[in-house]
C-alpha cells in the first residue's frame, strides 16, 4: 500500500490560488479513477477534480471556502502498489463530465449545480429518487424531497400553522465571488442613477413584425439586440460610457469596440457573459450570440474569456424587471444599462388620450468619471433611437 497525493491542479492563465467549493468524499472513502472528489473555483470557472488512481481517501487538504494555492495537497489517497506521489491531472476551465453510471453504492448521479443545490437544502442525494435519465437526480426532485411532512393540522388552524427551523447557508464559491464584487463595486464606486420612460411602442411593432416574417428563418429577437444596437451606434458621441476605469492609476480607457456584457441569472448565482464587439454584429447575429453565451452560462460552460472584457453592461430582469431598478456597475466599467418591464398604460399623443407601450430605463454611472449631464444626455440618445427605430439602421 502507498499513498498517492493529488495536488490542486494548474487551471492555467497565470492563475495562483483557487477557493474550494465542494468535497464529493470523505476521509475513509473508497473511489474509483477519474471518480469526481471536489469542485474548485476561480473567476467564475469551476472546474472538477477526478481522481487520477481508485484507492481510499486518507485526508482532505481543506474545507470548502477555503483557498488554496495551485500545486498544494488537495487529497491524499491509499492505492494499492508502489505509486508515488503525483498532482492530479491538469483540468482545462470547463466542466468535467459527472460519470455516467450509478452502480450500487456509488456517487449519485446530479449536475455539479444540482449538487450545490443540495447542499443549499441541506438534503442528502443519497436519499433522493431521480427522475432523470439513468435516474438522475433534478432540481425538481430535490425540492419534491426537501418539501416538509407534516402532521395534518386540525380544522381551522392551517392558515396558522407555526413555523420552525432555520438554515445556514455558507456563501462560498461564486456567491462569495459575487458578494466581494458588489460590496467592492458599492464601496468603491459613487455611483447615481439616471432613469428615463421610453414609448416602445413602435419598437415593438417592429419587433413583433420581424418575429413573424423572419423569425422561423432568423429566430425569434427581444428587446435586448435593439437596447445594443442602439448603445453602439450612441458610444462614438459618448465614448465617456463605453470605458474602463483603472482607479489604482487613475487611467480611463475609452475603447472603439463595444463589448457589451449581459447581466444572466443562472443556478449559482449572476453571471455576465461578453457579447463581443456588438459593433459588427446585426441584430440576428447579435440574438444567436445572447442565446449562446445564456446557454452556456447557465450550463457553466462559458470559458473564461466569454466572462470578461465587457466595455458597458446590460441588466435586466425580463417581466420581472418593476418600474425602477438602481443597477450595480460591473466594475471596472463605468457603466450599466438597466431595462424595466414593459407595460401598457394610457398616454396623452396630440392632445388625445391613446395606448402606448411604455418601458422605463434605469442606468447607473460612475460619477467619479461620468458627469450627470453626460449620462443624461446619452440616456436620451437611446431613448431617441428606441421610439423611433428605423434610425437603428440609418447610418
């Protein structure tokens, strides 16, 4: 017998620490080769650690929402013969594979964000039944599992019931990352929002058109490609909005190519992919690139470059987006474009009382470099090319 130690594998890109998420064993354990052991993390990348060797886990080199330096003992393992001691395997910055079989005994079947998830709920996969394929365990048959039995309550009290009991939720991983980054951004940025009422109502006419004519050829167009558009065609009088701001050398960059950044809500929390250079793009090409950069968000497949370098960003919340949002800049940008649901309310055209389709815009600047006049001033450029959208495609 020996024992085999995996160190924490070089993700790459100069990379010198990472935190650990999730420990998939425990110490006396017994795991296969290539069995995944634990989730690690860095910039938004979680990447997931298979053992090179089967074997018992002897000790574990952390806790989860530790972080620990690349080529640190990350496991040590007993395996039969005479192995010595090696790193694991080097991982790339996408997601390992879970295994595919679930023989008896062995790891359940989950999704690395499925098993986050029930940690969150405090819920043991071992005891879950899953509804997936070859019984893979889904978000929905976590929650059918976590929902409390209770004792039927007699006539009259349910609408009363007590409740009790509580959860402790460690925010560690990308809900750490995310809460350093906003309580960094909120700190360091005085940022004010500007937020302006846009009719759509044309907007969406036209929209609604290209949908039905075009969209089975061209797929199908949201708000969000027309909102981009017309930031791009608004960033060469505004070049203060599309930039970069180093504070540690007080050095603005103002940037020609407009990388817009998209605020996507995934499982483990907010995420903003890069569409890049938006400048070149039609408003199709623009549509399939959101649609790509969600999907594989969402499925934590997006490289690390799809996650950076964004120049200005968008947020939005969809049907959900209320009235007025007061949006958190995506540091180190100066910049961010809030979008609010659209509603139809009653307005006052030409002295008449008629329909509209109204959409407010809530941005935030950062005013240590953004004055309020210019941000307001570029808010209207948006408004304008918005209400009146055949100017989107005027040069």
């Amino acid at each position: 017998m020996s024992a085999r130690v995996v160190k924490v594998p070089d993700i790459g890109e100069g990379i010198a620490e990472v935190e650990l998420v999730a420990w998939y064993v425990k110490p006396g354990d017994a795991v296969e080769a290539d069995q995944v052991v634990a989730d690690v993390m860095t910039d938004k990348a979680t990447v997931e650690v298979p053992s090179p060797v089967a074997g018992r886990v002897l000790a574990l080199g952390g806790q989860a929402g530790e972080k620990l330096a690349v080529g640190s003992e990350l496991i040590r393992i007993e395996t039969e013969g005479g192995l010595e001691a090696a790193p694991a395997k080097p991982a790339d910055a996408e997601p390992v594979a879970a295994p595919s079989v679930s023989p008896a005994g062995a790891r359940p079947l989950a999704s690395p964000a499925v098993r986050r998830h029930a940690r969150e709920l405090g819920v043991a996969l071992e005891g879950v039944r899953g509804s997936g394929p070859d019984g893979r365990i889904l978000h929905e048959d976590l929650l059918r599992h976590a929902s409390p039995r209770v004792a039927k309550p007699s006539a009259g009290d349910a609408r009363h019931a007590e409740r009790h009991g509580e959860q402790a939720v460690p925010v560690i991983g990308l809900r750490r990352q995310i809460a350093e980054r906003m309580q960094d951004a909120a700190r360091r940025i005085p940022h004010f929002t500007y937020v302006e009422e846009v009719d759509v109502t044309e907007l969406e006419a036209l929209r609604l058109r290209l949908n039905e004519e075009r969209g089975a050829e061209r797929g199908r167009l949201t708000v969000l490609p027309f909102l981009m558009r017309a930031i791009v065609l608004a960033a060469p009088s505004f070049p203060q909005m599309n930039a970069r701001f180093d504070d540690g050398k007080g050095v603005v960059t103002r940037h020609a190519a407009v990388h817009i950044g998209i605020a996507t809500q995934t499982p483990d929390g907010l995420m903003v992919p890069v569409v890049r250079h938006a400048e070149a793009r039609d408003l199709w090409s623009t549509a399939a690139e959101i649609a790509r950069l969600a999907s594989a968000t969402r499925a934590r497949k997006a490289t690390r470059d799809e996650l950076s370098g964004s120049t200005i960003t968008i947020t939005s919340l969809g049907p959900l987006g209320g009235i007025v949002t007061t949006p958190v800049i995506n540091a180190p940008e100066v910049a961010i474009v809030g979008v609010n649901r659209i509603v139809e309310r009653p307005a006052i055209r030409s002295g008449a009382i008629v329909p509209r389709k109204l959409m407010n815009l809530s941005s935030s600047f950062d005013h240590r470099v953004v004055d309020g006049q210019d941000a307001a001033q570029f808010v209207q450029a948006l408004r304008g090319y918005l209400e009146c959208p055949a100017m989107l495609f005027v040069d």
